[in-house]
C-alpha cells in the first residue's frame, strides 16, 4: 500500500468512528434516561392508617416503574395555607417534569374542582382547586390547567365522595407521571377562574412593620412569618442588637441573630429562616409555647432608632 492510499484508510477509519460516536446518544442523555419519573406526594392524611399506601399503590398501579418521594403526610389537618407555603418551598428543588400530587382537600366531594396544572417551570401539580397552587403561581407563572373529568384519569365505577386522594389524585398524577396527554385529562379551566388564596404581604409604614405570623416551623414551635429579611432590614437593625416586637398584646425585647445557639438556652431570638423569611424562636424550646401564640397573628417591629 502507498502512502495515498493508507491516508485514505486512515480518513474512512476517522469518519467511521465520528458517525458511530454520532448516531450514539450522549452521556448526558444515557444518564438522565436511567431515573426514573418522579411523583412528589403531599397529605394532611397522617401515617396512623392505610391512606397514604392506598394511594401510592394506586399510582404504582398505573405506573410500576415510579418514584414517589414524600414531601409530608402531616400537614395541618385542612390547612391549605401550609400545604401551598410547603409546595412553594420544594418545588425550586425539582426538575422539569416532575408531578406534584396533593391532597389538602377541606370540601372533598363538593363542587370545588379536581385539577392538573402545568407551571411555567414544567411541573405538573394535581391538586382540589383550594388555593394550593397560589403562591407557586406567583413565583413560576402557570402555563395551563385542566379539570380532571376524564374516567380513564380516575380508578373505579363510583368514585367515593370522601377519597378522592385515592380515586382521583392518585390515578391523575400516575397518569401525567407516566406521560400520558395531560391535557385529555378533562376541560381546559381558565386560568384567571382559578382559585387563590388571600394572603396577607407584610407592611413597611412610618411607624414600622406591621406583619403577621402565618405558621409554625414544624415541632420545634418556630414562629413563620410574612417577612422578606429584605423588608426587615429596611427597618434598620442590625445583627447583635436587640428588636422590640409586640405580639398578643405584649411587648418583648428580642435580639437580632444568626443562628440558635447565638443566644443562650432557653431565651428568644429574632433570625432569618432557611426561606429568606424572618423568623422568631427559643434556643432548643418553642417559641408557640413560650409565650402561646396561635397562628395566623399580627405583630409589629418600629423602625429602628
């Protein structure tokens, strides 16, 4: 063989081996088609009893291969507000795709509607249209939204006019989870019709902030508030020195900090949450119970001097 002619073996062995390594999907590709489609499930159901495995073997059912993560079971029981503020806390931690069953459902069985919705982020939410999609819809915009009406989206002849987290829910996540046309789930529902939650925003006045506690931070009896820490740093204070905060008709003189352990045990403390939100606790004690606050309540911070 001349030297021409090896060049050219050379040259076909090359473009040989670039129209392999071409029509092969990527790395990235191969790796992202081994996980499997992900259900995040949310109840106020508790674990006592057989409602949530009821329900995650009716999406298994539909959809063997799929992964459902718990977001939580123990959602105030018929507090929609906790369920829309844990949705807005965890779906920026999911990717595009993944379907968000929940079931917070104070009027199951009434007129109220069973919905998909499509968020501008790709997610897909199913979920009694109660106001739980309100604060995702504020932060990532909603592309869509259907009622589910379709039987071929629903399990079983009559469908209990107190389960639907089992009859409806469940079989309507399965099914976007599994990709089947979300949008055969049943009528478009305008999205301006929409159910939303009438949630109090925090005020900056001359006088100061006037805001409210909406929650509780799970068992450790931290108080959630409506406060950006952007808003609370308006006011003036700064790490190290102490807040006036009036709360159930009491006055207390609360110290600005980083974190728990900043204050001794036992005593309280103003921070800024995980959420970006201003929060009120106890070093290793509750705040709730300390000084017994019930949520929604309304406080006030004067403006720093």
């Amino acid at each position: 063989m001349n030297q021409y002619s090896a060049r050219l073996g050379f040259v076909a062995v090359l473009a040989g081996l670039f129209l392999t390594l071409a029509a092969a999907p990527s790395a990235h590709a191969q790796s992202t088609e081994k996980y499997p489609q992900t259900i995040v499930f949310m109840t106020d159901f508790g674990v006592v009893d057989d409602s949530v495995n009821i329900c995650k073997g009716v999406m298994y059912e539909i959809m063997p291969t799929v992964r459902i993560v718990d977001l939580t079971h123990q959602v105030t029981p018929f507090s929609i507000l906790d369920g829309a503020r844990f949705l807005f806390g965890s779906t920026p931690y999911y990717p595009a795709g993944t379907v968000f069953v929940v079931v917070i459902d104070p009027t199951v069985g009434s007129t109220r509607k069973a919905v998909i919705i499509k968020s501008k982020r790709g997610q897909y939410f199913v979920l009694p249209d109660n106001g739980l999609i309100t604060l995702v819809a504020e932060r990532d915009g909603l592309e869509g939204a259907h009622e589910i009406t379709n039987p071929q989206w629903m399990i079983g002849k009559g469908i209990s006019s107190t389960f639907h987290g089992r009859d409806i829910f469940s079989p309507g996540g399965a099914h976007a989870a599994r990709g089947d046309d979300w949008t055969k789930a049943g009528p478009e529902v305008p999205l301006a019709s929409l159910v939303k939650l009438d949630i109090k925003v925090a005020s900056l006045e001359a006088d100061g902030l006037h805001a409210t506690v909406i929650a509780t931070d799970g068992p450790f009896g931290n108080l959630v508030t409506n406060v950006s820490a952007d808003d609370f740093l308006k006011l003036g204070y700064q790490r190290g020195q102490t807040v006036p905060v009036t709360i159930n008709g009491t006055t207390l003189d609360i110290p600005f900090v980083k974190t728990f352990s900043d204050v001794p045990l036992k005593k309280p403390l103003l921070y800024i949450d995980s959420r970006g939100r201003l929060g009120l606790a106890v070093n290793q004690a509750s705040f709730a119970a300390t000084y017994g606050i019930s949520p929604p309540i309304a406080f006030t911070i004067p403006r720093a001097k």
